[in-house]
C-alpha cells in the first residue's frame, strides 16, 4: 500500500516556490517598521499634525493683533510640543521597537513558500547560547544565563484566508499581515535568483492596491 503522506510531501516540494533561511539585524527593522509606516500609517497622525499646525497659525496671527497676551503665547507654546511629538511619534515608536527587541533572545527564522501558503518557523536563540567551538560549562556562572531554550514557532499563512501585503524597501522583500505585522525577508540571505523569484511571485499573488 503506498505512503499517502510520503506522495503528499513529495507533491508539496514539487510544487515549492523558495526555500530560504534568514535573520534580521536592527537598522533591516528599523528601516521595515519605516517603509510600513510610509504606507499604511493611520490618518490619525496626520490629522494631529495639521490640527496642531492650524491652532499655531491662528496663535501667531492672534499674538500680531494682541502682542501682550500671555494666553495666546501659552497656547502658541503647547501647540508646538503638539506638532513636534505627532511629527516625531513615528520614530519614537521604530526606536521603542528596536530598544525592546535588544531585550529579547536573537530570532532566526526559516521560510517556505508554496502556490497556496507561506510556512514561517521563528527559531528563538538563548542569548547565553554557547558559540561554535565552545564548551556550554564556560557559561555556568554567567548571570545573564536566565535565558531557556525555546521550541520553535511555526505560522502558515495561507493566500485565501489571511490578509497578507506585499512591501519592498532597498535592503527586504516584506510581507504584511493583516497591516500589523512584518516579516521582514532581507535581500542578503537569498541566494542566487531567489530574491526574484519571490518579489515577482509575491508582488503578482498579493494584491498591494487599495
């Protein structure tokens, strides 16, 4: 009797469009919070900041008409804290971002793309992980070494089902879910033609027009 799960697996290969491997340094973050932000930021920040930037106009004409009143000086003054934090809030939050990942266990992650899902696994590395060639007993006193091993993390993403996006910036090819999260696939770690094949089957699966 055959090996149903063997032909499926077997079928699931043939039918791959990438496998790759990667990991993600700070500034390929930083700069895919950046481009995510760019395109699907909420109209909330902007609104603020035209707000703040329309009460500073009519402060300074009224400040020309009556140059002694301290009240409008006051609200000329809080209206620009206002405008500096919208215009800044999101940097602020891409390096809130980056300062709270500095705290987590390193990531690597391994992704598998087929006609009808993304498989992504997300491997978490204990920051007290012994290096290539060193003995895991050098670390027994470090007290840093709080760090447990966790099993990795496996999503599926399937075309018909999740909301998915597609991005590119000039260092990651990035994949959107539900206009929250990124996954962020760093043009470094493809090989050959790879980063080709998954802009061109990615930018023709997901629809990125609103």
């Amino acid at each position: 009797m055959p090996d149903l799960k063997k032909e499926e697996i077997s079928s699931e290969k043939s039918k791959l469009i990438a496998d790759f491997s990667y990991d993600n340094t700070n500034n390929e973050i930083y700069n895919a919070m950046k481009t995510f932000q760019r395109k699907y930021s909420s109209k909330r920040g902007k609104i603020s900041v035209i707000a703040y930037a329309v009460l500073s106009a009519a402060a300074i004409v009224g400040i020309v008409f009556s140059p002694t009143s301290v009240v409008l000086y006051l609200a000329l003054a809080m209206c620009g804290v206002g405008l500096f934090y919208s215009l800044t809030e999101k940097k602020r939050l891409r390096k809130k971002v980056i300062a709270a990942l500095d705290k987590l266990d390193p990531e690597k992650y391994h992704c598998v793309i087929y006609p009808e899902k993304i498989e992504i696994e997300t491997i978490f590395i204990p920051k007290n992980a012994p290096k290539s060639g060193e003995n895991p007993k050098d670390n027994e006193d470090d007290k840093d070494s709080t760090s447990e091993e966790k099993p990795p993390l496996k999503s599926v993403f399937k075309f018909k089902e999740a909301l998915l996006n597609f991005e590119e910036n000039d260092e990651s090819l990035l994949l959107i879910v539900n206009r929250r999260q990124i996954y962020c696939f760093p043009k470094r770690c493809f090989s050959g033609d790879q980063e080709s094949i998954v802009r061109d089957f990615l930018s023709e699966k997901l629809n990125t027009d609103f």
